[in-house]
C-alpha cells in the first residue's frame, strides 16, 4: 500500500503498571463519527514520530502530558486497519500532567471500567476502533 495515512491513538488508562479504567473520548465530527466513541489520537504529521505525534495530539486533543507504555500490537507493521487508506498504531498512555478535557474533536470523555467488559463493549465505539477494544479488554483481562 503507497500513501497509507500513519495514525496514532492512545489507549489511556489509569496506570500503566494496574490499568483498571480506559478514557474513552466521544467525537463531534466527522458526520457519519460524531456521537461515536474512539481512543483519542490523530494524524502522523511529515517526518514526525509516531511517539511524537501522539504527545502532541494529546496536548492539542485533551490538554494532557502523557507517559506511554506498551503498544498494543495489531499483528501488522502498519497497525490496525482503519480504512483502505489508513492505519492506526495504539499505545498504552497514562496522565502525568493536568486533566482530561475534550478540547478538540471531542464533546465528552469517559472514564470506563476495564473489569467490566460489558461497560466498554456497550458504548457505540467507531467501527474500526472496535476490534482494538476487544484486544485491549482481552490482553488487560489475562493480564489481570
């Protein structure tokens, strides 16, 4: 795949050592998305890193400095599949500096059980972004 759309999501949790809540954001937009839940994120920029790249959507998106953890491995180099045209590489995040606020993008956060899957599982997430759900629930319960 040529020009494949590099996008980062941060699955943040409440630690990174003992994750037991995921922030989980609701969009305001596109259309077809807005009202959808999704793991806040964006774009990666020309010549940026993916690490890089969701510090800075972190900041501009909730306001918060982050400390990140493992990836979430999809299986592919690229990450998980969003669309023909784009992929979406995920890591654990936990908060290190200031409070969640849905500055951009964003009308609502959510902080959701992760012991509880059937709190996660009902929210109305974007379709792409539900698969990574399963795996982050399924990788943080056998952790567990």
């Amino acid at each position: 795949m040529t020009g494949l759309i590099h996008v980062v999501g941060a699955a943040v949790v409440d630690s990174l050592e003992n994750p037991s809540r995921l922030l989980a954001a609701r969009r305001t937009a596109p259309p077809q998305f807005a009202g959808m839940w999704e793991f806040p994120g964006g774009k990666v920029e020309q010549g940026e890193a993916p690490e890089a790249a969701l510090h800075r959507e972190l900041a501009e998106e909730l306001g918060v400095t982050v400390r990140l953890g493992d990836e979430l491995e999809s299986g592919a180099a690229s990450g998980w599949p969003l669309n023909e045209r784009a992929a979406m590489r995920v890591w654990f995040a936990e908060v290190s500096d200031g409070e969640p606020r849905p500055l951009e993008d964003h009308d609502q956060l959510r902080w959701i059980s992760l012991g509880e899957c059937d709190e996660a599982l009902s929210l109305p997430w974007i379709p792409a972004d539900l698969p990574i759900v399963r795996a982050l629930l399924a990788r943080v319960t056998t952790a567990a």
